[in-house]
C-alpha cells in the first residue's frame, strides 16, 4: 500500500547552488503521495541547481521566505548542495523559518550539506544526525552528535547524507509526514 499525505503541504526551501536531485527527487515523492510541494527562497524569479560542480536546472520559486508562514506547513525539506545552504544561513527569515519548524515539532528533512541551516538556526544540540562528511565537525561542535548513517531520524528531524540516500530519504520524509497529527 501506497504511504499518502494528502492534504499535506511541505516548504522545500532552498536557493542558488541547491543539489538538483536533492531537491527533484523529495518533491517528486511529496507529490506522489499525495503532497502540495512549494518551492521557498530567499529570493524571488528562479534559483539555479547544480548537478555537484556543474549548473543543472533553474526553478521557479513559489514563495518568498519573507512572506511564508511556517504555520501554513506540514514540514519543511531542506536540500543540500554547497552553496545553498551556506546562503541559506546567512540570511535571519531562512533561520527564523526553520527554527519555527523544528521549534512546532514540524517534520524538518535536510540533506547533505543542509544541516548547515540547522546549525545556524541553533536546533542540534542534543540532537543525532547525519550530513555530508566535512560537516560532522560543525555539528559535534554545535552540540550534536554524528553517525554515519543513510538516513537517521531523531523524533522529526531527518537526515541523510549525499545524493546516493536520496531513496531512503524520501521514504523517511513521506513515513514522517505521514504520521505527523493534522493541526
């Protein structure tokens, strides 16, 4: 039986230099169980993935940061890729956006580079994740402790680390936000 989460709408936020298939492939999934996907940035017209060091696709984005309302959320999606969340954390609404997640006990899903955002937003400490290798040091520093695991769910954070765990991922997302109480 197919897991479904309609009725469901789940922010993917991301920027400039977001992973591609780190961010097709979560959306995909959402809307194939049943999901309303929206793309969040924090900026407007179109942000730009890259296939690891290569330019992929552009994407259009749906809705400013500065104007979404977590509330309005059943979970949020962060893709990783380099730059998008070094971006990502430098800017106070993309932090604030994310902290109110994780602080409503929304399902927060990031991936490779993504727990990045996390770190900034000051959500790990005490918390079991996984990333992108280089970034265990960032997060043990932070508070949290580090596997190396395809995907590790602590309560309703999800975390994988590279495109390779896209499937897994995915599955742990939709699992997730099926099982989430409706508001």
């Amino acid at each position: 039986m197919t897991v479904s989460i309609k009725g469901k709408r789940v922010a993917f936020l991301a920027t400039d230099g977001v992973e591609e298939v780190e961010y097709i492939e979560p959306r995909k999934a959402v809307e194939k169980a049943g999901g309303t996907a929206e793309l969040v940035s924090i900026k407007d017209g179109e942000i730009q993935a890259m296939n690891h060091m290569d330019p992929g696709n552009a994407y259009r984005v749906e809705r400013s940061v500065r104007e979404a309302d977590p509330a309005d959320y059943d979970a949020l999606v962060l893709p990783g890729g380099v730059a998008n969340p070094d971006f990502l954390r430098m800017d106070a609404d993309a932090v604030r956006f994310v902290r109110a997640f994780v602080s409503a006990g929304k399902p927060v899903a990031a991936i490779c580079h993504a727990p990045w955002t996390l770190v900034e937003a000051g959500v790990v400490d005490g918390r079991t994740l996984t990333s992108w290798p280089s970034l265990r040091t960032d997060l043990v520093n932070a508070g949290a402790t580090w596997v190396d695991e395809e995907v590790f769910v602590d309560g309703t954070l999800i975390t994988s680390r590279k495109p390779d765990d896209v499937p897994a991922f995915c599955a742990a997302l939709i699992d997730s936000v099926a099982g989430q109480q409706t508001a």
